[in-house]
C-alpha cells in the first residue's frame, strides 16, 4: 500500500526557513535542543539518564513531554485543627515521632506523629516499609489525604506526601511527575526546570492564525505552567494547548501516511448511479434506514472522488453494514472494475454469501465464495474466473490474500471486522489492485472523537439506526445463584420452538485448552482477548469452559434437547457443522465462545446466557447479545457474574440499561485508566500523552478539521507557515520509526 511519507530533510537550516523571520538565533537553538540527549541539561550526569532512561526519557523533548500526574496545592494548606473529618485535605506538618510495627499477620505499618502549630494527628502507611528509614523526626512534610477520626486525634492512611526543603515553598503548586528508583519527584522536578530554562526560547509550532483560532496560549507558557504552575488555574489552559499539540500532530501523520497514491497514476472514480445499483436497489427486501442511505452516499462520494477512498464504517450491533458494502460493489461493477469482501471467519463469509449472494444474482453481479475449506477443483475455478474478469465480486477469508488470488481489476475492497486484520494483512489485499478504493467496516462501536485519533485518515460513518423490527431485546444482570431464573426463560423459549446460546470465556480447562489447530483453519487467528477487570474476579470461580459447560448442560438442564459446542479451536469443518446443526434447529442450545461474536444470524434464536459475564468487556458484551433478536422474536439477555464483587454487577448493569453500542462504548472507556483508551498498538498513539478522547472530544474534533485544512492547502507542508509544525510531526513519530526519506 503506498503512502507520503514526511521527509526527513531537516526544515531548521535556517531560522528564516523555520519561522519567516531572518533574526531568531536564539529560537533556533532553543528548539534544535529540544532533540539533544538528557546529558545537556544542568544535573543530570550519565547514572541519571540512564535512570532516566528507563522511564522513556532520552532526549529534551522526553523530559518536557513527561507530564505530571498531579499536583500537589501549597497555596491551600490546611491546618490540622481545621481538616473537616472525611474530606481530602493538605496539610503542611512536621514529624515528631516514628514508629515501625508489625502485626501478627505480618502486616508492614509505619506510623508517624506529626504536628503543626494547631494541633497533632497520626499518618500511617501499610506495606511500606522503607519509609521507617526516610522518615526522622524533625523533618517537614506536606502530605495530602483523606481525613479520618481516629477518636481523640485526626489521622490519614496512605497520603501521598512530599518533603518540604525550606518554609518558603508554602503557597506554591508543586508538580508530581512520575518517578522511581533513585529519580525521587523533586530529582526529576528540577531537572524538568532546568530543561524549561534552557529551552525557553523555542519557536512555537502552531502557526499564530491557529493559536489565533482556537484562542491557544503558546507552548512555551503552556509548558511552563503545566510543569512549573503558578496557581491550580494555570493547569486547564497549558493542557488545553498541548492536547491539541498533541491531536493535530497525530492527525497531520495519519492523514499523510494514510495517502495511498494509485501505481499506475489513475484514480478509480466509480460510478454511483449504474445499472447494477439500481438493480441490487429495487431487489431489496426491505427497506434502507435513514442511516443506511445516507451511509451509502457518503462511501459513494468516496468512490467517485478524484483521490483514492479510504472509508470506514462504524455501526451498531443489527444496523446493517453489509447492505452498505453491497452497494459499494455494485458500484465497482457497474464501473468496469471487481471487488473483495474479506472477513475475519468462515462462518461470518459464508453468512454474507448468503445474505448477499441472491441479492446480487438478481442485480446481474456475478461472484464467488472462497475460504480455507474450498475444494480444491473449485478454487482452481473461482481463481481463473476472477483474474479473466468473468467473476464481478468475490467474498472470502484470510484465503483472498493469498498469492495466487489475482484479480483483473480490481477497483474496491471491503474489510469486514478490521480490527481483527493485521496492517500487513490489509496492506496485502489492497495491494491487489493499483489503488482500489476501500471500506472498512466494523461492529465495534466506537465514539467518534476515538474514531479520529485512531484513523483520522479514513473518512467516517456512523450507522446507529437498527431496522424496524417487530421485537424487543431485554437484558438482566444475575450473581452466579441467580442462574436459575436464566435457566428458566431457556426452558420457556425452547418449548416455543426457539433457540439458545450460552457463552464461555473459556474453550477448556488443562489439556482441553488448547485444542489442536488444523493446517488450513485461519478462522480464530484474532480470536479477541477475554477483558478480566480485577484478579479479585478468580478468587470464588476460576471460569467456566464451553467443553466442560456443554456436557454438563447436556446431562442435566437441557437434558431433553441437543446441546451443540462450537469454540476456536475446532477446525473449520467442525465449526461449519456446528453452526449448520443450529441453524437448522438440528441442534437447540449451542454452547460457545465469542467465536460467535460477529456475524452469526439465527432468527430463531431468541435467548443467551453469557457465564463470567464480568470478564468481558462492556463493548464485547454488547456486540455478544446481538446475536439474538435479531427477527420478530422477542429476546432475553442473561449476564450471569461470577465475581464476588459488587461493583461486577454495578459495571454490568450499564448493558441492563442501555441498548445503545455508542453509548456502551463510552461507558466502557471511561471505566479505563487514561492509559489504557488507546493503547499502543495503534499506530502513533503511543505519542499521545495527555489525550483522553473521552474528555477532550472537542479538541480532537477541531484538530482533525485544522489539519485537513492545513493538508488541503499544503499537502507536503512544504510552507514556510509550516515549516516548524512539519518539524514537529517529524520529530514527534521519528523516535518510533514511523517516518521515512522522501
């Protein structure tokens, strides 16, 4: 797949370059110094950058770029005597006594006396034992907690503290960085001074018509005082600055590298309006939602644009994406070119061949069905059809990216599931073509402002409409004692003919844990992780397996129906007579794992009982119980948790009360350390510091419409204007090798 990549030609070769301004030596080398080692900054010798080292700090710009997690707010002390009980409170102190203990379980305490002019209170500390050592009596600490009683005194538990060196740091906001080892908070404090004052002059890289714009301080004050703040009031402003630094950068690179350049010089532009989308149109059964038809004109604009389209589509559980891709290859069709509709397994292939399958035969576009279980006879025919052209559309697995799989020409592609692809996987199917458009879909909602920071070089829709459907889909939260109200409504619903899902998080337990694999059987290569919460999770309950659950289910609650297995690690044969037996109603309660996540349409059935249902995550959950209700019938959710936790069955609850995957998916990420939003899996995102895209939707928002802009008008920031962003950009992604010469 090609992409522009940011040259690495330096744009500091001159101060006139950088800024427009011939006069700036200063600047110049206050920002050329932001790429120097640590070792340039006053205090720090070779032992501390190699302490520094292991907390990912090397260079200037590292260490301005190591944010504080807190502060600590001198300007607001309170006295002993005036802390209210059960409020969190700082408190400015000196220790007068220091007692170790130990209890007879071998718990560690530490336990000081401290005072002040108004009055004395104990703060103890457990599993903490080296602090009997840095503590002495006389020294001065600011410490910051909650405020217990502890009968006739006032005492903390745990309180984060600082050492006070001198009387006069009273009224001052200290930043806590993160530290350790050796590096305490006030080693890295000072050294993090010392690199403002040597870097103080550097040139800003927004351009003043986006500061202007988006009424932001510069980042030199924005670093100040999100380091060094004057009062707690400086902090919203600086973050406010350098979130958007932070945003508009990532958007820049994602949108240059994510610009794919056609190897013969011809962009497809794709007629929408063709005989073939016409028919697949008036040969639906249904009728398109408002979100479905708008949908399909924003990926038709995509299509017959003058550029290569890279769009994605973010749908709801049931909201109907596959008649979206549909469209877009009766479009590829109708403009002379082929099209590949990839999935993630065989059964969800299988499932769009034939839910697609009749609806293309009537709109006259020919196609074919290939996977890792195809006939050998068959694939030599479907092959040769597709590289002669005879075949319009082909739809498969991980088997389209094969070598052999050539297409005449190809001018669109569909992902199903992306999530679940590789970039190389991806990258290789897109590569079949000399720039086919693309449309990448996926079930996993997402909000939008997460959308931007992850593929903020893909075009987007949202499909949160779900068809009218004569049902309604109930969802219940049940402790582990509970199951037999679950076990009930499965009963009910099986006397009316209907069928049953019950969910594992696990395949086995000892030897049946891993089945073995079969040559050939790709379908669970991005099986998704189980999401476990706490390890409390494991203390009553070590999970229940599909293999284990199913043969219990088998001889006592469901003892008079066929109970199926499907999971992962059965070969594709295996899993495709599994989901056969269930869909003919052969077999009446399947007991399975997420294999069944995406994709698997039965209308008949109407109840899951998802076991463990704590050690999903929300989002997962949710895309789980789409798989019933999915017709007339209506459908039962039973979330049975294991967990001994009460806060298990408050995080479950969310599912019980809402049925919207949007809102499901924020939910869930804001249950989520900062951290852990966005991971660094994706490309670039380890970049990111001080982004929560749950929080700073609006600043996301406005940096990937400025960087559009700025690319529209200047596609290789080339610019003068530009010239100390492009730097920026450069610099930002070049310690994590993702730009290249140009």
């Amino acid at each position: 797949m090609g992409s522009r990549s940011i040259p690495l030609s330096s744009p500091l070769s001159s101060s006139r370059r950088l800024s427009g301004d011939p006069g700036s030596p200063d600047r110049l080398e206050a920002t050329l110094a932001l790429s120097s080692s640590v070792t340039s900054i006053k205090g720090v010798s070779s032992a501390r950058a190699q302490a520094l080292a292991k907390l990912g700090i090397r260079t200037v710009r590292d260490l301005l770029t190591h944010f504080p997690r807190r502060y600590l707010d001198l300007s607001r002390v309170c006295t002993i005597s005036q802390a209210p009980i059960a409020s969190v409170c700082t408190i400015a102190c000196v220790i007068d006594r220091v007692t170790p203990k130990r209890t007879r379980t071998r718990l560690s305490i530490v336990e000081l006396d401290v005072r002040d002019a108004t009055g004395v209170m104990t703060v103890t500390f457990f599993h903490m034992p080296w602090l009997a050592k840095r503590f002495k009596p006389g020294m001065r600490l600011a410490i910051s907690g909650k405020v217990t009683d502890g009968y006739d005194f006032k005492q903390m538990t745990n309180p984060y503290f600082e050492e006070l060196e001198d009387e006069g740091i009273s009224g001052k906001v200290l930043a806590i960085h993160p530290a350790s080892g050796k590096l305490t908070v006030g080693v890295i404090r000072k050294i993090v001074e010392a690199a403002l004052d040597e870097t103080r002059a550097m040139f800003d890289p927004l351009p003043a018509s986006i500061r202007d714009k988006r009424n932001l301080i510069s980042r030199g004050a924005a670093l100040e005082r999100i380091h060094r703040p004057r009062t707690m009031d400086d902090i919203p402003q600086a973050k406010e600055r350098l979130i958007y630094e932070e945003v508009l950068c990532l958007q820049l690179y994602l949108m240059q590298q994510g610009s794919r350049e056609p190897k013969g010089g011809v962009v497809w532009q794709h007629t929408t309006d063709g005989s073939h989308v016409r028919g697949l149109h008036q040969g639906l059964p249904f009728e398109l939602t408002q979100d479905q038809s708008r949908t399909i004109q924003e990926l038709f604009a995509a299509m017959a644009a003058k550029r290569v389209g890279d769009h994605m589509v973010l749908g709801d559980v049931g909201t109907g994406k596959t008649i979206v891709a549909a469209f877009g290859m009766a479009a590829a069709a109708d403009s002379g070119g082929q099209s590949l509709l990839m999935a993630p397994t065989e059964i969800l292939a299988q499932q769009h061949a034939k839910t697609l399958g009749p609806l293309f035969d009537q709109a006259g576009i020919s196609w074919g069905l290939l996977t890792g279980s195809t006939s050998a006879p068959e694939r030599k025919h479907l092959l040769a059809s597709f590289a002669e052209g005879e075949l319009d559309a082909l739809i498969g697995t991980h088997a389209l990216i094969e070598d052999d799989v050539v297409a005449r020409s190809l001018s669109f592609v569909v992902i199903d599931e992306q999530q679940r692809f590789g970039v190389g996987q991806r990258a290789k199917l897109l590569d079949k073509g000399d720039a086919p458009d693309a449309l990448y879909m996926t079930a996993t909602p997402i909000p939008r402002s997460l959308a931007l920071t992850l593929f903020g070089n893909l075009t987007c829709s949202y499909l949160r409409q779900k068809p009218r459907r004569g049902s309604r889909r109930e969802t219940f939260a049940l402790e582990r004692s509970q199951r037999g109200v679950a076990y009930d409504a499965a009963q009910e619903a099986l006397e009316r003919g209907e069928r049953i899902y019950v969910v594992c998080p696990l395949v086995g337990k000892g030897e049946e844990k891993r089945p073995k694999r079969q040559a050939g059987d790709e379908d669970e290569a991005y099986h998704p992780d189980i999401l476990i919460e706490d390890e409390g999770d494991f203390d009553a309950h070590d999970g229940t397996s599909a293999i284990a659950e199913a043969r219990r289910l088998a001889s006592t609650v469901f003892a008079a129906y066929e109970v199926g297995l499907l999971h992962g690690g059965m070969t594709s044969d295996e899993k495709r007579q599994a989901m056969d037996a269930f869909v003919s109603g052969e077999v009446q309660v399947l007991v399975t794992t997420t294999v069944i996540e995406v994709g698997v349409d039965v209308p008949e059935a109407t109840v899951m009982i998802v076991e463990d249902a704590d050690r999903f995550g929300l989002s997962q959950l949710h895309q789980l119980r789409g798989r019933v209700g999915r017709a007339d019938l209506d459908a039962q959710v039973y979330l049975v948790s294991s967990s001994a936790q009460p806060a298990a069955l408050t995080r479950l609850a969310a599912l019980v009360q809402s049925d919207d995957g949007f809102q499901i998916a924020g939910y869930d990420l804001s249950l989520r350390r900062e951290g852990d939003i966005l991971g660094n899996k994706q490309s670039g995102t380890s970049a990111l510091k001080l982004v929560n895209v749950i929080k700073d939707a609006a600043l996301i928002e406005a940096a990937h419409e400025d960087a559009r802009v700025i690319l529209e008008a200047d596609p290789d920031l080339a610019g003068e204007d530009v010239a100390a962003l492009a730097h920026e950009v450069r610099m930002m992604f070049a310690e994590e090798g993702m730009v290249s010469g140009g």
